[in-house]
C-alpha cells in the first residue's frame, strides 16, 4: 500500500476522460430512449385495449425478472442479425440499454400517470379534447413533474449500470481503467481511482436529488 | 434472419450440465449474500436511526459509499485490490489460499452491496412506526435498547417485508456480476454455450425462462412470508 502511484492516474487521464465521456453519453441517451419508449409502455398498459395491456405488462415483467448482463449478450447477438450486418458495439449496447431501461421507466411513469388526478382527464374529455391532446397537454407533463425526483434516481442507477459494457469490451470508464490496470500492473490506483470519479459523480446526484425533493415538497 | 435452430443443443448432457452448475451458483451465491445483506444491512439501518450522532454518520457514510459506487467496481475492488491493499500475509492467503476465491469474493462484494440497499429498507421501516409508540415506550421507563427489541423492529420488520421482495429479487439478478470475475453462474454458463455451439437464441433463451422461474419462487416466497407477517389493520402508509 505504501507504494501508491498516482502518476500512473495522471497519465491515463486522457484516455480515462474518454472512457468517461462514452458512459456520459451512452447514460444521456439511454436515458432519453428508455424514457420515450417507457412512457409509451406506461400507456399501453394504462390504455385499457386488454392486448396492448397484456403485451407491455409482459414485456416489462420478463425484463425485470432477468440481469443486464443478459439483456446486453442478448441484443449483442439479436440486433446485428436482426439488421443483417453488425452496427457496432455502442449502438448495440445503447439499443440493449433503451429496451432494459424502458421497463423500469414504465413502472415510474406508470405510477406518474396514476398520480394525475382522474378528474382532470374527465375534463379534458368534457372540453373535446382527444386521447393524445389529454395525454400530451395533461397528464404527461404532471406525471413528469411529481416523478423528477424518482426519474433522476433511476438516471444515477443507469450510470452506474452503464459499467457493465464492460462485459462486451466498450471502452467506457470501467473498461478503460481496467484496460490501463493490466497493462500497467497497476491494480489498486486505477480500481480505487475508477471508484472515486463514480461515487463523486453519484453521490453529487443524489443530493441534486434530495434538494428537488425538499424544493417540491414545500 | 438467417438462423439455425437447434433446441436439442440444450439437452445435450454437457451443456444441460452447465446450466445446472450454472444455476447452483448462481443460488448459492445470491442466498449467501442476501445473509450478509440482511445482518449488515439490518445493523446498519438500525445504526442510522440511534441517537448516537457518531453511530448514526458512520451508519450513513457506508450506505452512501456502497450505493454510489457501481457493483461491478466494487466487486473489482474486492477481487483485484484488496488483496494488494491489506498486510502481505493476508493478501498472500487470499491470493493463493482462500478456498474458491471467486465465489467468496462474489458473495462478499454482492452481500455489503446490498447491505446498503436492505439499510435504507430498514431505516425507512423503523421510521415509518408512529413517533408516539417510540415516545409511550420511554415513557415507560424501557431503555433505547428495549424500545428497539420490543417495539420498534417488532413493527418495522414486518412493515418492510413487501419492499425487501424486490431486493430479494435484485440480488439474483446482481449475482450475474460475478462472471466478471470468473465464476461460472447461470449467464456465463450462457454465454459459454453461445459460444461453444454457436446456438446463442436457445442457449440466452434457457438462461432466460430460468432467470424468470427464479423471480416467480422468489416472488412467492415473499409473498406467502407476506401473508404471515402483515399486521392487521395497519396499512404503515401513516406516519
């Protein structure tokens, strides 16, 4: 321990920086797709047609019941056969990512929809508004609003999740400091380094957190 | 889609032979860390609500240290640097010694993970118990000590079991992680397969549908727990 190099750190950073600017950007747009796609999910299975109910409550219960691990071989194998030619890893792990994301995403905004007060759909519908004008005028940007709080939570939690490209060799942080720990035998600086910019980034997330809550609350 | 089936490829003796391995692994890991879980993390929870100020930040430091940082850095951590990090003796031991070291190392990791998940459940739990039973039970004369034994985890313990479900849930799940560091559960099991027989639809498929029927007997064990230990008449959605 006593032999702790912190220039080993100092001289990966430009590689670290990269590394960390690919989990930023794969959590930013897994975020965005996984909120679309898990919105229309909440929908679905708020709509009300038994088939679409039936189909996305079973999509997101077959997804939360398996790892991310999983998911991600799975659309590592699905998405080049299904497109016929291999696209790349980050866009395979950014669909594996917006498809595993999109189930928990319904679930928040599942219970964001529900918070809406059903009156005011009722009103909308009195005043002649259609399905899309109530969900898009009404309930969807209220549901947004009670849920930021919760939406940010699971933001922090996709970007550690992020980590897991690690499994498919993506060069995100954690591959790019374990990369940088094996060629340099420089285990400890670069786990624990990896581990500070993590918790640094989280732990600043979630008092961003704590002050929407208290900001909302009053 | 140019695909060859092959389900047969997964009753192959070999390969069935796999998933199962892979499967008790994958038990045997998520069930030793949901021990450590429930005892690290029950002390810690209940550490977060003591009145000792000192107990109470050292409690909050571990939830927050272990929550912000991603599992599979944490299970590095554990596997590639502590070894480095304690006195040589120990950190030749575990590097050489320790029986199956993967799988200590997976359960250890995975176990303080969720330890500090299961700590906010508890937290949360004995918080939600009316502040006026914890002020009756002082008043009576009983100690911090018996306040907590006889009134506060009483409650709290059964209040919080239908939230602990879907952490029972999520430390199978976690458990996959341990591939990372070379031990062959349910997925790496998978994944080998895959690779050995080029069938990665039927072999992903077999890890799936087991993943699932995991999540189902978990789910009903939780609930029929559920059922045994909710307090009538009392929904602990006051405060």
């Amino acid at each position: 321990m006593g032999d702790f190099d912190f220039s080993v750190i100092i001289d990966s950073l430009p590689f670290l920086w990269d590394g960390l600017q690919l989990s930023l950007l794969l959590t930013f747009l897994a975020i965005i797709g996984g909120l679309v796609l898990g919105t229309l999910l909440a929908l679905a299975r708020l709509s009300g047609i038994a088939p679409l109910a039936l189909f996305a409550a079973g999509y997101v219960n077959l997804i939360r019941a398996v790892p991310l691990i999983l998911v991600i071989f799975w659309f590592y194998f699905l998405v080049p056969l299904a497109l016929g030619r291999p696209i790349g890893g980050f866009y395979s792990a950014l669909i594996a990512f917006v498809m595993f994301e999109a189930a928990y995403y319904s679930e928040i905004m599942r219970a964001g929809i529900q918070s809406v007060a059903k009156g005011q759909v009722h009103a909308g519908k009195a005043t002649g508004l259609g399905y899309w004008q109530i969900q898009r005028f009404i309930v969807l940007p209220q549901a947004f609003r009670n849920m930021i709080p919760i939406l940010v939570t699971q933001g922090i939690i996709l970007f550690q999740d992020t980590s897991l490209v690690f499994v498919v060799s993506l060069r995100d942080l954690m591959t790019a400091s374990s990369i940088v720990a094996r060629t340099e035998g420089r285990l400890v600086e670069m786990y624990l380094f990896a581990a500070l910019v993590y918790f640094v980034i989280c732990f600043a997330g979630s008092l961003f957190v704590r002050r929407l809550q208290t900001r909302m609350a009053t | 889609m140019n695909y060859n089936w092959n389900w047969s490829v997964l009753f192959e003796p070999e390969y069935f032979g796999w998933l199962i391995s892979g499967l008790g692994w994958t038990i045997s890991v998520a069930l030793c860390a949901w021990v450590i879980a429930l005892v690290v993390g029950s002390l810690i929870g209940v550490g977060r609500t003591l009145p000792n100020k000192f107990l109470s930040k050292i409690c909050t430091a571990y939830v927050e240290l272990f929550r912000n940082i991603p599992l599979l850095v944490q299970m590095f951590i554990w596997y590639f640097a502590v070894p480095e990090m304690v006195p040589e003796d120990a950190g030749r031991w575990m590097k050489r010694e320790m029986p199956q070291p993967e799988f200590v190392t997976a359960v250890v990791a995975l176990g303080l993970y969720t330890a500090s998940r299961v700590a906010e459940q508890v937290r949360a739990g004995i918080e939600t118990v009316p502040q006026g039973l914890r002020s009756a039970a002082i008043s009576q004369g009983m100690s911090i000590a018996q306040v907590y034994r006889y009134i506060l985890l009483p409650i709290s313990f059964r209040l919080i079991v239908p939230p602990m479900t879907s952490e029972f849930l999520t430390v199978f799940k976690n458990s996959s992680l341990a591939l990372t560091i070379g031990l062959l559960e349910l997925t790496a099991q998978s994944q080998q397969i895959a690779e050995y027989t080029f069938q990665s639809f039927e072999a992903y498929t077999a890890a799936t549908v087991i993943y699932v029927l995991i999540a189902l007997c978990a789910t009903v064990i939780m609930s029929l727990l559920e059922r045994q230990t909710r307090i009538p008449g009392y929904s602990g959605k006051e405060s």
